[in-house]
C-alpha cells in the first residue's frame, strides 16, 4: 500500500472512531438536536428554490401581459416564503446553538472528570499534559464540538438537495453549463483539500505552544502570584514570555495564511472565469433563441445554486474529516491508557502488613535511580520516621506506597500479596496522606476537609476540635461554612500556615483510613512548631499505622522505627536510641546538628 493510501485509510478510520464515539453519546444526551437539525436541512434545501422558481415568474409576467393581480401575488409569494424559510432557519439555528452549548458543557464536563480520574503519573508527564491541551482545544474551537462534527452532515444532505433540483432545471435548459460549474468545482475542491492540509499540520504543532500560553496567560493575572510578582518585579518577564509566546503562535498563523493565500488567489480567478463563461454560454441562448430572459435569470440562478451547493457539499465532505480529526484528539485522551497495572482483589479489613521487597523506583523518561533496592516492613499500629536530606527519595518512598507510581524493579505487598492485584479504590482507601504540597480549595472549611457531600456533621465538628481549629471556627460568623480566600467571597479568610495544615491533618483524620502519612506537610514551619505539629498528630493517630517523612527528626521521637534515607537506599534503619548511637552515622550527625531545637 503505498503512503498516500495509508494516510487516507487512517484518515477514513479516524473518522469512522470518532462518530462511533461521539453520536451515540449525543443522541442520548439530546436527541431533540437531531430532530431540530432535519428541520433545518428541510428549510436550508428549500430556501433557493423560492428564488430560482418565482423570480422567472416575475420576469415573464413583466415582459409578458403585466398583469398587476399575478405580479402581486408572484412577488408576496417570493417575499413571503423567503422571509418566513429565513425565520424559521434563523430560530431553528438559536435552538441549535443552544444544544451547541449544552453539548459543550457535557463533554468539558466528562474530560474534568477524566482529568481527576487520570492515573497521577500522567500529571507529570508532558506527553499525557499535550495530550490534555490538544483534547481541550480540539474538542472547542479547532472542531466545534458535537455540533461542529454534526452540521456538516445535515449541510451535505440540504446541500444535496439543493443539487438535485438546480442540476434538474439545468439539464432541462442549459446542460453545457453543468459542465462549466462542474469544473470550476472540481479545482475548488482540490485547493480546498490542500488548504485543510496546511490547516492541520498548522494545529498539530500549536497544542504545546496553547498550553504555555496557557500557563504564562494565567500566571499573570492570578492573584496567587501577586506578592512575588510585585517584590521581585517579575511584571516585565512576564509580559515579556506572554510576548513572545504570542509571537510563536502568530508565526504560526502567518506561516498558514502565506501558505494558503495562492491557493485563494486562484479560487477566487477560477469563480471570476466561471462567471465570465456562465453569463457568455446564457447570453449566447438568449440571442438564439434557445431560452427566453427568464429562463436566462433562472439559469443563472440555478447555477449559482448548483456551484455554491456543490462546493460547499465537497467543503463539508474535507470539514467532517479534518474536524472529526481534531476532536479524535478528545477520543484517545478519554481512552488514554493507564499508567498502573490495577486488579480486582478486594482489600480485607484486618490488620495490615506493608512490606517494601527490593523495591526500585525510576521516574518515566530519565535514567537516574530515585530508590535502589529498598526493603521495609511496617506492620499494623506501628509508627515509622522515614528520614533524610531533601533528595534522598522519602517523597517518591510514599508515592509508590500510595499507588501514584509503580516500582520499576521489586514489590510492594499488602498484607503478602502484590499492590497490583488490589482494587485500586479499595487500595487506597487504606491511606490518608498529607503531603508536603498539600492543596486547599477556595470552598468552605468544611468542604475542604470533607471533600465529599456525605458526611456526618458532628463528626467533623469533632475532628475540628481535635485539630485544634474549633476556637477558631467559634470566632468566624458562618463558622465552618466559611470560605477560604477572598476568591469568591470578599469575606472570605486567609488561613495561617499552621491552620491550613491542621484543615489538612483534619482531611486526613475523617478518611478513617488504617495508614496515615505525613509527608513533610510542616516543612514550611520553625523545628518547634513542627514538633508540636507531630506530638498532637502522634495522639490522634492512635493505635493506626503511622508514616513521617521528614528531613529534619521532629518526628523521630514518636516512632517505632526509623529508616534512614540516603542517594536513594536505606542507609540505617532502627530506633532512636539504636541510631543515635552510631559513631559517625547519618542520623546521628543529624541528630547532633538539629538536636538544639528538640532539648
């Protein structure tokens, strides 16, 4: 098969997959659209034949005997049935922009959730965020959406119809003017094929370009970044990369519209010469004797319909393929595949034994070993203080215990049996963690540590309390229900370092779940405060199964173990005592330089 025939059958099989996924979503979401479409296919059709059968009428009757009472009738007659096909198209075409929007909202609606729901590899990953931004823009504006891929159909049946009549009416009069038409759509068809193809490889290469565009854009006017912006007077970079990421896409454009521009240039000579030879071939009838006047308007006009209709028929024919290529983009994100292998096994609500066995870890396209070769076994109600310097893995350590990534080489296993084989949900529902980069939202207190629509308010009001936050809570008007920031609310409140964590400590207590990580969440507080962070932690943690990470040993005090990370490995592992001990050993240096704050 040669390259040219690849490259249409994919095409053809692009097409095919993504209305294969889309209408049968459409068609249950809404089915009212396409019922409203054929509607307006019926009226579009219609509308020319108005002119092109009434307007002859006129003429003759005004060469002929000018009778005042036929005239009257003939020009209501093409007034009214233009006006009201015009009406009736014009509202048929608000009812559809308003299912354009409610399709819009739909499929947004669908992608966030694939968003959420993306395996957390995938949101480090720029080949997964391009695939994202060209989902976002070719679902919008490059296809149009469900309707963008939709109306070209209903415009190739109307404009069919339209075909059907006007090549009837010539055939009758004036067949060498089919011919003429004919060709000039012909090569109007190829420049337009030709154009799409500029058009295409033009968006291909602009989905990285959106996305930082994206980001610098947003960056700009987020109040989030306010205070760096202005003491360290980044306003001038800023505007200066928006600049010249604005630039690369102009480029783009430009680089499109040259490449395009001779391509108009000839269509608009070949419309010029089809004109020419259209009105010389009818005027030539006329002169003979072949066709009155009237049928010469008539022609013209049945020609004109022919041409318009039967290039934007083959105009419709390219959109669907380039369109429904765009929005292909949207397809293979909602089915991009997973980055974890995930099982079936239910997890059992027993005592719980983690075990690390030989477990290495490198991070998807690079080649530097983040863990090498790490075993640990935690068994339930034990607390363990994963330790070390900034670099040393404790944050990767967690994130392949929580499933974000899987090891490259070793396993982990819950309770004997392999991560992998566990229902993912039901894996995680085992562990509560609060990381370091832990997020709040713009809602309300509440809100933010529930995360969910079902939940017990005295239970959460308990969990305040225990944090620590019930007096400030008592001291806010609408308590709980108080937002956060001034985002959406100019009453809105700035939670203190301290105050957020403890919001976030108490997402992590309501989960209820047996394993619960604190991953450097303090890193931003004094060594004292943070130990008080942790000895409150430590007591409401219980009898559950506990994981600190920290570089500095606030948390040491409280924990059974302690592991001691280093360039990636277990360097010692033991108790305090045990590893304090060690003449020269990591943890004891790091004890001796930090042991200041914690006598």
């Amino acid at each position: 098969m040669s390259e040219q025939n690849k490259k249409k059958k994919d095409g053809l099989a692009v097409v095919k997959k993504t209305l294969k996924y889309f209408l049968p979503i459409a068609w249950r979401v809404h089915k009212g659209y396409f019922f409203v479409s054929i509607l307006k296919t019926i009226s579009d059709a219609l509308h020319p034949f108005v002119s092109i059968i009434v307007s002859p009428m006129i003429i003759s009757e005004l060469l002929g005997e000018r009778n005042i009472d036929k005239l009257i009738i003939y020009v209501a007659v093409l007034a009214a049935g233009g006006a009201l096909l015009s009406l009736a198209g014009s509202q048929l075409g608000v009812i559809l922009e308003k299912y354009d929007e409610k399709f819009q909202n739909y499929f947004t609606e669908e992608m966030s959730k694939r968003v959420m729901e993306l395996d957390f590899q995938h949101t480090e990953d720029k080949k997964a965020l391009d695939q994202i931004e060209a989902a976002r823009t070719g679902m919008s504006w490059y296809s149009g959406g469900v309707h963008g891929i939709c109306s070209p159909f209903f415009s190739i049946i109307s404009n069919a119809l339209k075909i059907a009549g006007a090549v009837a009416l010539i055939a009758i009069y004036a067949p060498v003017l089919f011919v003429i038409t004919s060709f000039v759509v012909v090569i109007n068809v190829i420049i337009q094929n030709k154009k799409n193809k500029i058009e295409i490889e033009t968006y291909s290469g602009l989905s990285k370009l959106n996305r930082v565009f994206g980001y610098y854009g947003f960056n700009i006017i987020d109040f989030r970044y306010g205070k760096d912006i202005r003491l360290y007077g980044a306003k001038d970079m800023m505007i200066e990369k928006w600049n010249a990421i604005t630039d690369q896409q102009n480029a783009s454009w430009n680089t499109m519209a040259k490449k395009q521009l001779p391509l108009d240039n000839i269509s608009n000579i070949c419309g010029v010469a089809r004109d020419i030879a259209s009105y010389l071939y009818l005027g030539i009838l006329v002169l003979t004797g072949g066709i009155s006047i009237a049928v010469f308007t008539q022609m013209l006009t049945a020609g004109s319909t022919f041409q318009s209709s039967m290039s934007d028929l083959l105009f419709q024919v390219q959109e669907i393929i380039k369109r429904t290529n765009y929005a292909y983009e949207y397809v293979k994100f909602m089915e991009y595949p997973a980055a974890i292998e995930k099982g079936s096994r239910h997890v059992e609500d027993k005592p719980h034994v983690i075990e690390f066995k030989n477990v290495s870890f490198t991070y998807p396209n690079t080649d530097v070993k983040v863990l090498d070769d790490i075993s640990v076994t935690l068994h339930q109600g034990e607390h363990l203080s994963v330790v070390g310097l900034n670099g040393a893995g404790k944050t990767t350590f967690v994130k392949l215990l929580c499933r974000l990534y899987d090891p490259t080489g070793g396993e982990i296993l819950l309770d004997g049996i392999n991560i992998k084989e566990y229902d993912y949900e039901e894996y995680m529902s085992v562990f509560s963690p609060v990381f370091q980069d832990f997020k709040l939202f713009a809602f309300s207190v509440e809100d933010n540590i529930t995360l969910d629509t079902k939940h017990d308010e005295k239970e959460v009001d308990s969990i305040i309390e225990q944090v620590g936050l019930k007096d400030k809570m008592d001291s806010l008007e609408k308590g709980k229900s108080t937002l956060l920031y001034k985002a959406f609310d100019e009453n809105g409140i700035e939670p203190s370092g301290g105050e957020q964590q403890k919001i976030a400590i108490a997402r992590a207590l309501l989960k209820k779940s047996p394993v619960v990580i604190l991953d450097e969440p303090t890193a931003a507080l004094d060594p004292v405060a943070e130990y008080d962070i942790y000895r409150q932690f430590d007591t409401l943690v219980g009898g559950k199964t506990a994981i600190y990470i920290s570089h500095r040993l606030s948390s040491c005090k409280f924990c059974d173990k302690i592991a001691v990370f280093s360039e990636g490995k277990i360097k010692e592992y033991g108790t305090h005592d045990t590893l304090a001990a060690i003449d020269g050993g990591i943890y004891a240096e790091m004890f001796k330089a930090q042991a200041q704050y914690y006598n």
